[in-house]
C-alpha cells in the first residue's frame, strides 16, 4: 500500500492521518503540496486530510477543489484508484466533482466537537472489509459544515446502489433522531463513488487509532485499506 | 468595468443562518418579516469595457463562485 497525503493551506489534520497509515501499512506516507501536479508513480491511495483548506473561503473545499493537484487525484479516481476524504476532505471531494452533492452549516449553527457513533452500511469495499456489517463504531467528529446535502434524485441513487458508507447512530446502533450531529440527509456521515474506490465522510478515524485516545475504532478503516492494495 | 455577481440559495435548500437572521429581526422589532435568506455579492471589476467578453469570463467564474447543487447565480453588468 503506498499512500499519499494532499496537504493545503489550512490543512491541519495531515499529521493524524500519516501517523494512522503508518500504523497500519508500515510505511511513511509520500506528503504532497496542493500546487503539485503528479501523484508519486505507483500511489495506491491519496488521501485529503481534514482542516480548514483557504480559511473556509467562499465555501468549505471550494478553492482547494480547483487546486492543481485535484486533476492528478480526479485522474487517479478514474483510474480505480483509491481516494479518501476526511472532514475537510470530504468537502474538497464533493466540491470537486469527485463525490455528489454538499456539506452544509450544521442545521443547529454549532460547530460540534465530540464522541459519535457510526453504523458502518457495508463491509465489501476497500476501506470497511475489516468491520462488519452492520457494526456500531465510535470515532470522533469536529466540523461546523457537516450537513450533508443533494437534491433527491442523487439521494435516492446513493440509496439505491449501496453508496452511503456510514450513517450517524447512537451507541445502542440506531441511526438518526438526536444522534444526526449537523442534520445531514438520511443520517448521511460519508458516501462512495459509484465505483466505491472513493470515500468520503465526516468523522475522523484517524483519530481513533490508539488505546491512548480513548479509543481504536478507527484503526480497521485503515488495515483494511493496508490490505486493499 | 464594474460587474456583481449574486448567489442565492435554491429555494427549498434549508437555510438555518437566514433562519437565525429572521428570528434576530423578529426579536429587533422588524415587523412584516416573512422570511430571510442569506446570499452572496462578488464585485468584480475588469480592466476592459467589453461587457460581452466580461459576461463570457463571469460565466466560467461562476463555475467557482457558485455551488449549483444548492446554490443559483446572477450575472449582472452595467
């Protein structure tokens, strides 16, 4: 598994991930600038970390999803290979074209920072074969724009083909209600690609990946990438 | 040449920051109030006077400006 970490300004999150991809592949991750052009030959994964890429301006993900390396990773993506958005990188996914619909302003106005549970929708693909399905996990959240939009046409296609990845549950695994953070459709916390060699979702695995932290449920996402390629 | 572009919400797209304006102008006393929604203004000037090649530019622009999942766009020039 060789990874590549896409770093912005404002990108804050590059560390954790490298920190998770080496704990769970054994090897550094290749860290690249967003004015860079191509990918390290042979990238098996590039991964857009969470933060705060150009402040948040005009839109959450908007300018860093124009940035010059975009056109490696969207060529990467057609390629069938694997791309993962995390928080800031899920915004950059979906404003580049990569990933449909948008985050939006949390629906209750807060930035919310805390503890959230999963339900892991699916175990077949490339980033969750080392859940299972069904499985309630517990990670962390940290976003004001997290609430995940589309018009319904795309909702349903996402529905229909099996293209939610995880839904926001509470710690019993029933989704919705009061454990929806930010108000995101159908308790939407991340979504593929058609293809499902795209991930991107809101929460931070990465952050959950050692004991320390309170925590390692974030850890199979990325063994189970280690052993995807 | 000056030209703005505007960015409004879709209608139907939940608006919760146009929400929370509308309940602060209820609470100001501002009456007659139905609904308030929160949108964009870019002023963006052009060295030239050609409104026809500032409208072509302002179209590609828009395709950063504006989000058009959620959001609509206009283009308006002197």
């Amino acid at each position: 598994m060789k990874a590549a970490v896409v770093v912005f300004p404002g990108s804050n999150r590059e560390g954790d991930m490298a920190r998770a991809l080496k704990q769970a592949t054994g090897r550094e991750p290749t860290m690249l600038w967003h004015a860079d052009h191509e990918l390290p030959a042979d990238t098996d994964l590039v991964v857009l970390p969470g933060g705060f890429s150009y402040g948040d301006y005009l839109r959450c993900g908007a300018i860093a999803g124009r940035a010059a390396i975009m056109d490696a990773v969207r060529a990467h993506a057609a390629r069938g290979g694997l791309v993962l958005g995390v928080c800031n990188g899920f915004q950059i996914l979906c404003e580049s074209g990569l990933l449909p619909g948008v985050l939006m302003r949390n629906a209750n106005l807060r930035f919310v920072c805390r503890m959230q549970h999963l339900k892991v929708e699916r175990n077949d693909t490339a980033f969750t074969r080392h859940y299972a399905k069904g499985q309630t996990i517990e990670v962390c959240i940290a976003h004001g724009e997290g609430n995940y939009e589309a018009d319904d046409a795309t909702i349903e296609r996402l529905e229909g083909d099996g293209l939610v990845a995880f839904r926001y549950c509470d710690s019993a695994g029933n989704v919705g209600g009061d454990a929806n953070p930010n108000g995101s459709r159908n308790d939407i916390a991340g979504i593929y690609s058609d293809r499902r060699n795209v991930l991107g979702l809101m929460p931070h695995p990465e952050n959950l990946i050692d004991p320390l932290v309170g925590g390692i449920d974030g850890r199979a996402l990325f063994e189970s990438l280690a052993s995807a390629a | 040449m000056k030209a703005r572009v505007v960015v409004t919400l879709k209608s139907g797209i939940l608006d919760p920051q146009g929400k929370a304006i509308e309940g602060a102008l209820k609470s100001l006393g501002v009456e007659g109030v139905a609904s308030v929604r929160q949108g964009k203004v870019f002023d963006v000037e052009f060295a030239g006077a050609d409104a026809s090649a500032a409208k072509a530019q302002l179209q590609a622009a828009c395709e950063l400006l504006a989000n058009t999942v959620i959001e609509n766009y206009r283009i308006e020039l002197p």
